[in-house]
C-alpha cells in the first residue's frame, strides 16, 4: 500500500501521546490516560472546555488483538464532549456479548488478513465508542464516524455490522463489514493527523468558502452538504475508499465469505470504483486548491486509483 501519508504516529509529533508534555505527562502519571486524546482535543477546539477534565469519568473495556489494546468506552459521555462531536442524540450502549464477539472478531480479520490496514487502526485509533440513539430520537442513525476534533477516537452504532458506505446494506450482520467500518475510521483519522500537520492545500483555504463538488450519488436524501461536498472532505473520502476498495478486492479474492457477505462486497466495490474514479477527476480539476505537497498527494492518489 504506497502512500505518502504516514502509516503511523511520528515520534515526537503533536499526536505522539508518549511525549514530554507536561499536561500529558501528567496524566499518564495519574494513570488516566484514557484521557490523553481528549487533552489533545483542548488544544485543537481552543474553547476552553475542560474536555480531558471530563474525560476522567469515562470507564473502559480493553480489547486486546494481535497485541494492539483499544478501549472500549464504558460509561455516560460528558455532555460537552459529545456536543463537541455531534453525539447528543447517541448513548454509549451496553456491552454484550454478542458486541464484543462481534468486535474482537472484527479486529482480528483486520490482523490475520489485512495487516496493513489493522497496522493503521492500531496507529490510530486507542478509544471505541459502540453508541445507538437515545430513547425518543427518531432520525436515522449513523454507520461510523470520527471527529477531526477528538484524536483516536472513533464512533460506530449496530449499523456498522450491517452497512457498508455508501449504499451497500445486508440483511444479516457480519463481523467483516464493521471490520472495514473500523478501518475506515482508522484511515479518516490517519488523515486528519497529516492534514493538521503538513500543509496539504494553499494558503487561505477554508471549508467555509470551498468550492463544491456535486455527490451524485447523494441525491435526494434531503441535506444539502450530502450532495455538495468541500475540497476537503472529497479529499478525505478519496483517500479512505482508495484503501476501502482494496479491502473489498482482499475479501472477494478468499473463499470463507458467505454468500450474504460476497454479494455485499461485490455490490460495495462496484458502486465504490466509479465512485472513486469520479472524485478523483473532479479533485484534479481543482488542483490550484492544493499545495505542492498537496499536488503529491493527489498524484499518489491517481497512482492508486489507476491500480484498482
């Protein structure tokens, strides 16, 4: 998988938890460092908020593969936090077996057969948050999603063992397809670390004043910035289906899959490839928008996109 995004947290850098800082330092020596992201999160929103403060209540799960450890929230997230990242409709749910079977399982597809890509979640990714929505919300829950704002955290709902993005949807659950979800919010979070860090559009760009690119697919289903998606964001989709398309080209090649799980991917990969190959236009047709570390990403991208 050649990319020019790195495959892990630089030592030293402003993600590297285990740096010398004195907030974060700190925290690992009073033992929460399941706090640690969201003393990052401080620094990134610049709002004041006491997040890591509040973070200090959250219990968790260790969830322990391939000698990877993630954290499996266990407890009522702080109001802020989750007004902060768009979770006030959602509760963390209770841990089951059947969630936790269904997780580790998960994980360890991505260990034994995508290496690479597990390689990327345990980079990533140290908090799992499974939520579903509160009692008396009616609105259509989220698949999996991951906040810019809040480092190695990623959210995902029962949804994420039946939908594959953007369409594909089973009648039966699976362990593979929350598999791919946890990878693709390991790749948005890999992404978000470079973008933070290295200039990868022109001065002065603002998601605010983007220009738009029409998300054909997305029509119809009622909000405009479903439809209409900034440099940015078409940006980050591109790279996180490049990866997504390789993991459907991975399990279609092996003969475990049940029919149910075969038809999915096959349906997720043939509406993903035009996908992708019509982002990637549209993004080098906008290409003034990037920096020149940016146009190298883009050409890294096309290199990858044209081996699909």
């Amino acid at each position: 998988m050649k990319t020019v995004i790195a495959p892990c947290v630089p030592a030293g850098s402003f993600f590297d938890l285990d740096r010398k800082d004195p907030v974060l330092t700190r925290l690992r020596e009073e033992g929460a460092e399941l706090a640690l992201p969201f003393a990052l999160m401080e620094r990134l929103v610049k709002s004041g908020t006491p997040y890591a403060e509040h973070a200090r209540s959250l219990r968790s799960e260790s969830v322990t593969v391939a000698g990877a450890t993630f954290g499996w929230f266990d407890a009522v997230l702080h109001g802020e936090i989750a007004d902060e990242i768009n979770l006030m409709d959602y509760e963390i749910v209770q841990h089951t077996d059947e969630r936790r079977t269904a997780l580790t399982q998960a994980l360890d597809r991505l260990s034994l057969v995508h290496p690479e890509g597990f390689a990327r979640v345990r980079g990533f990714v140290r908090g799992l948050l499974w939520v579903g929505l509160k009692p008396g919300v009616h609105t259509s829950s989220l698949t999996s999603s991951s906040d810019p704002a809040l480092p190695y955290i990623i959210t995902f709902s029962d949804k994420a063992c039946r939908h594959i993005p953007p369409n594909t949807v089973s009648e039966q659950p699976s362990p593979l397809f929350l598999a791919e979800n946890l990878l693709h919010e390991g790749v948005h979070q890999s992404i978000s670390f470079h973008v933070l860090q290295r200039q990868v559009f022109v001065d002065g760009y603002s998601s605010k004043t983007s220009p738009k690119i029409e998300i054909k697919w997305r029509a119809g289903q009622g909000e405009g910035r479903n439809q209409y998606w900034e440099i940015d964001r078409a940006f980050h989709a591109t790279c996180v289906y490049n990866q997504l398309l390789r993991f459907r080209q991975s399990e279609l090649c092996r003969d475990d899959l049940t029919l149910t799980e075969r038809a999915s991917f096959q349906s997720a990969y043939d509406e993903g490839l035009p996908a992708v190959r019509y982002l990637m236009r549209e993004l080098e047709l906008l290409r003034e928008h990037f920096s020149p570390h940016g146009v190298e990403l883009l050409a890294d991208l096309r290199h990858q996109t044209d081996q699909l």
